[in-house]
C-alpha cells in the first residue's frame, strides 16, 4: 500500500464526521444565544461565529466519540 492510499483511507472518516457534524448543527434550534459561549443573538443564528461553530463541533465530536 503506498502512503497515497494510506492519506486517503484516513482522510475519508474525517469527511464523514464533518457531514454528521454539520448535520447534528443544522438540528439545534436557534435559541436567542450561541450554543458555544452564550453570547446574545437574534432568533435566527446558532452561533456567533465560524469560530464557536467549530469549537462547538469539535467538542461535540469529542464527546460522542471520546474513543477516538
């Protein structure tokens, strides 16, 4: 197996997950607040930022898979 394959074999669950995370975001109700640090926002954002956004995720995955 060259070290191409071996790149794209790891590569390939990383997707999957950002799919599944995104996916777990696009459920949460937008509730007037950041869902990472609670900063105030209208009813219609989740998060303040790309950045909380993705800590969110991070830590979601984490969570859920604390394996891996």
């Amino acid at each position: 197996m060259s070290d191409a394959d071996h790149t794209e074999e790891q590569s390939e669950p990383n997707g999957q997950d950002r799919v599944v995370g995104a996916m777990h975001i696009a459920t949460l109700k937008p509730k007037g607040a950041c869902w990472y640090c609670n900063q105030p926002l209208d009813n219609i954002r989740r998060f303040c930022s790309k950045t909380c956004a993705d800590d969110y995720r991070i830590e979601e995955e984490a969570f859920n898979n604390p394996s891996a």
